[in-house]
C-alpha cells in the first residue's frame, strides 16, 4: 500500500486519463495533451535507444564506433561487421541451433500442454483436483532451483550438447498446462456433446472439435514459448559445452567473456542478427499479441 | 520460463476454478461412459506431460532435497552432511553477499518497473492521447529483446570511452566513469537493463487493469463531485490496488532470479557487488561442481519464491473479488 501512495507524480498526469470526454474546457485539455504527448515521444525515444543503436552500429565502421564523440548513426555505412561475426561465430549454425531449440520446444509443449490441459478440463477422472493443485504448485518452482539435478539426469542420459537435451526438459510445461486449461473450460459443453452422441472418440473431439476453437490461445503461448526460450542465456549454457551446439543467445556471450575483446560493431551485428526473426514477427502480430498479453495474462 | 522476462511463472487473471467445473458437468455423459473408462481415456492425454513434468520438474526437486544434504562434487562418493550446506549459505561470506545483493537487486528492479509501467500505463489509458497504438507497441518492444541482447546495446550505450549516453550525460555535467566497474553503480546499472527489458510487461498489464475498472464508477464518482484528481484517488487507485500488489509479487519474483544481463556485463563483478544468487548457483553447480552447496542455495531461492508466489495467489483472489 505504501509504494501504491508512493506514485503521486503520476497522478498530476491521470486527471487526463481519467475524465470521460465531456464537458470540459476544452483549451485547457488540449495543453494537458501536448504535454503528455511530449513526454511520451521524449520517453518512447529513449526506450526504443538501444534498439536503434544495435541497427545503427551493426552498419558502423570500426573508426566511427570508436570515435570521439560518439555518434548515432553512420556517417557511412559498411557490411563489414555483418561479414566479421560470420567467420568469429559458426554463425548460420547457432542461427539454426535456435531455430530448432525454440522451435522444438515450442512445438512440444504445445501438443503435450494441450492434450493435458483437456483432461484436466474436460475430462471428469478421479484425482483431477489433487493432480490439478499439484501442478498449480509446480508453476511456482523457478528452473533456476532444479538446473543441477536437470543436468545430471540430461548428462546421464548422454544428452549433454544434444537437441532432446535442450528441448526434452522443457516439452512439457506447468504454466502452459495451466494457461490452456483455462480456455478449454471457457468453451461450451455443447460443443462436443452432439460428436459424442455420434460416438465420436475422445481424441476426435479434442482434435476436430475442441482444439479449432482455441487457436489464438495456442498462438498466444506458442509465440510466448518461442521468445522466451530464444532468448533464454542460461539453459543452453548450462547443457552445450561445444560451441557449435549452442544458441545465438549463448554464442554471443562467448565474444564477450573475459577477455573475449570484440569491437562494439561486431558484436551489435550479432546482436542485430539475433533480435531481427522476433522483432519482425512481433510487428506482424503485435496487435493481437500484446493484447492476448493483456487480457489473459502470461508469464514473463 | 526464462529468467529473462524475469522470468518466472505465475499466470495473471486467470484463478483458476479449483475442480469447479465438476458439480457443472451434465448429467447424461455418465451414461455413456464408466469412470474407468473416464480415468484411463484422461490418463492417455495426460501421459506425455507428466512424463516430462515428473522427470524434469518433480524428481529433480526430490533429487536436489537429497543432494543438499551431501557433499556430491559430480564425482566419486557422495557423504551425507546434514544441515552442512545449509550453514554455508548462510555463513559464508561470499553467498550471504549473494543473498544480499539479490535482495539489492529486487529493491532497485521492482519499484523502478513497476512505477514507470503504471505511469506510463495512465498516460496512454487516455483516450485523447494520439498515437496511442504506436506507444503501446514501442513500450512493449524491449520486451521480445533478449537480456543477454539489452545488455550488450547497454554496455555499449554507457562505455566509459565512446559511450552515446556517457557522452550525453557529460554534456549536462554528469560523469558516468565507469559504471560497471563502480562498485556502488554496477547493480543499478544491471538492475535498470532488466527494467527497460521488462516495465513493458507490467505496462500492458495495468493498461488491462485500468481499462477493467467500469466507466460506470467515473460518472457515479463525477455525479458525487469528485474532481480528476478525486477520481483518480477514488476509483482508480483502490481498483488498482491489487493489480499494483500481483504485479510488484510478479516482478519480485523475476528479480529473484536475475542472471542473465549480469553475467554479460559484469559477471558478477565488481569484487561481486553484482553476485546474485542465480550467478552463485551457475558458479558452484556447473564451474566449481559443488553440486550439494549448489542444492542447498537453489532451496533457498526455491522457498523465497514459493513464499512470494503465495502472496501472488492471495492478492490474485482479491482482485477478482474486486472486479466483481
């Protein structure tokens, strides 16, 4: 509650947000609005910064990045960075590494997720609400805890720098489980009750029936699914030693360890390379995605 | 999932029902089909997850109970010794720096994202606001942007030497130095990369917030000759209250479990002002293989993030009964 009081600042702006568009002097608002509009370009411009200084510098000559004073954007612009972090990199390989991890993760955890959020939703068994409540509480248990034991099982297995290595763990998700449910038990039981009198099997339904319905549900964790583990640092750490086995996230970081002293344009172009598949993809969808975010709620 | 949306699981709005669904159920399914039969047709659909879940999730938390109690270093013999680890945590220096400097982290990360979120979430609440579709985007961006990423573009940003923002401080009379290698600026430094990665997030989920609470009770609060000011104290914040509660919890918890920006930037340096305790688990667990100190650490961060989360559950019942 403190820190709810603690944002009074904002509320010199709220009134704004707040009133209904009526009566109201109108001169008076639209100052209100400039300002809020300034301040919202000023703050928009340094948030998008980074981004814009990754695109800017990716095209830098080496001269220019290391220039005093710095610049934005180039004065000219060159591929020579874009060709370094090829050969410093097996690059195309990490690319592809990422691409098949995400994507492989993604495409599990999907058809796993889905096929067990229906029976936890739609089918009435005995132990539903022991096994439900189980898995609400594996929700809370961050990946972090379990990494050492996750590796001596992978490593045992001689999963170690393998793709089931990096994907198996993750095939399977509480949240995902959790999330779908919820929109399985959304959907009307009449839906499957006229397949069922025609003796439709449980699967049809769950196939034919029930899953058709809940595509932007799929799409929305799908989507979540793939970012996170792009972008994620720690799990393909953690289970690819060689570096041709690990991802464009974790291929990075190699350029900047210890030591590892590698120009700031090179490593932008990397950098560049790695956001671009999402960045673009988000754009595409980034409407109904921010607002699946918004109205369903997703892990971060 | 990952650490980076700081990541950590927690579903928003979506309270779960506990079995309710049951006493809904029409009656002439039962007709159909025997509870045998109910329970081996679910067993089938739920076989895959609860493989992965069992070997991935629930034997590696049973697994790491035990090891926390051993001296495994990956190899050899494993002795049992007690509550051994346990104290080391507590005791050694370097890891209650850890535990320490977490909580540091946490203290920085999670009111600077969740002011700015809410903020910025009430100016672009206003339907007069132009470009509202562009901000909201723009806003959410850094969110698809890796952490590892974020902390390269930033540690490019503020480079002692050829640094843009170093370069733009100094013009106003600001010396940055070398921030990352300043032993009191390295973790806000860290800890403000994961905010302007995350406060997007928490954005788009107080816009939601803010565009639930029914325009009914603005006019009924404008009838009672409540001023914009009156409002906002009146309506908007009670309703937002928990909201604000479930999404400081959320980023709570994904503060707990910071590592990635710090090991590109600083790697946990320096002289470990930005050691947290995910970086000290990687540390020991997978450089220095002690893996049952590794396991006693990873409880602690394992219970620190249950207790959390259970606060999480509790003001995710009260929002809902607000709403309703």
């Amino acid at each position: 509650m403190s820190s709810a009081t603690a944002t009074p600042a904002s509320g010199s702006r709220a009134p704004a947000v707040t009133d209904p568009p009526i009566r109201r002097p109108r001169r008076r608002m639209r100052a209100g609005t400039l300002v809020s509009i300034l301040a919202m370009l000023a703050v928009t411009a340094f948030v998008l910064l980074p981004i814009a200084i990754i695109v800017l510098t990716a095209f830098k000559p080496t001269a220019e990045v290391n220039a005093y004073p710095p610049t934005l954007v180039p004065d000219t612009w060159t591929l020579d960075n874009m060709r370094r972090i090829v050969t410093e990199l097996p690059f195309s390989r990490l690319v592809l590494n990422s691409f098949v991890f995400a994507g492989g993760v993604t495409a599990f955890a999907l058809v796993f997720d889905s096929l067990a959020a229906y029976a936890l939703a739609r089918i009435d068994f005995r132990g539903r609400r022991a096994l439900l409540i189980a898995i609400i509480a594996s929700l809370m248990i961050p990946f972090q805890a379990t990494l050492v034991p996750v590796y001596q099982l992978v490593s045992e297995l001689g999963w170690v720098n393998t793709f089931p290595g990096l994907i198996a763990p993750r095939a399977a998700d509480a949240f995902g489980i959790f999330f779908l449910r919820q929109f399985f038990l959304a959907l009307p039981r009449d839906l499957d009750s006229a397949a069922r009198i025609d003796g439709a099997n449980e699967f049809r339904i769950f196939r034919s029936i029930v899953l058709p319905n809940v595509v932007p549900a799929l799409l929305t964790l799908g989507i979540f699914t793939f970012v996170n583990n792009w972008n994620d640092l720690l799990w393909p750490l953690v289970f690819t030693t060689e570096q041709e086995m690990g991802t464009i996230t974790s291929g990075l970081t190699l350029l900047t360890g210890p030591g590892g002293i590698i120009p700031y344009g090179v490593m932008m172009a990397g950098s560049l390379i790695a956001i671009l598949p999402l960045v673009v993809a988000f754009l595409l969808v980034q409407r109904r995605f921010i607002e699946s975010v918004a109205t369903t709620g997703l892990k971060g | 999932m990952s650490t980076q949306t700081p990541g950590s699981r927690a579903a928003y709005r979506a309270p779960a029902p506990l079995g309710g669904r049951s006493s809904g159920r029409p009656p002439g399914r039962s007709l159909l089909r025997g509870e045998a039969r109910r329970g081996t047709t679910a067993l089938a659909f739920l076989l895959p997850a609860l493989v992965v879940l069992a070997a991935f999730v629930l034997w590696p938390m049973i697994s790491a109970l035990r090891l926390s109690f051993t001296d495994a270093a990956g190899f050899g013999t494993e002795n049992w010794v007690g509550l051994e680890n346990y104290s080391a945590v507590f005791t050694d220096a370097g890891v209650r720096d850890a535990v320490v400097n977490t909580v540091l982290y946490a203290a920085i990360f999670t009111p600077t994202a969740v002011v700015a979120a809410l903020v910025l979430a009430l100016v672009v609440n206003n339907p007069r606001l132009p470009w509202r579709g562009f901000f909201r985007t723009s806003l959410f961006l850094p969110f698809v942007v890796s952490l590892a990423v974020a902390a390269f573009a930033w540690s490019y940003l503020i480079d002692p030497q050829v640094g843009l923002v170093t370069y733009w401080l100094s013009g106003v009379g600001i010396q940055l130095g070398d921030v990352l290698e300043d032993p009191t600026l390295a973790m806000p430094a860290v800890a403000l990369v994961a905010v302007w990665k995350s406060f997007g997030f928490y954005f788009v989920i107080f816009l939601a917030g803010l565009q639930d609470i029914p325009a009914s009770l603005y006019e009924a609060a404008r009838v009672d000759g409540a001023g914009a000011l009156g409002r906002f104290r009146h309506v908007t914040l009670p309703l937002l209250s928990n909201t604000f509660a479930f999404v400081g919890v959320f980023a709570m918890i994904a503060a707990l479990q910071a590592f990635d920006q710090i090991y590109v930037m600083t790697g946990g340096g320096p002289y470990g002002h930005t050691q947290t305790i995910v970086m000290e688990i990687y540390e020991s667990g997978f450089r220095k293989l002690e893996l049952g100190f590794a396991s006693a650490l990873s409880y602690v961060l394992l219970v620190a993030t249950l207790l959390l989360s259970i606060l999480q559950f509790v003001f995710f019942g009260r929002r809902e009964e607000d709403l309703s």
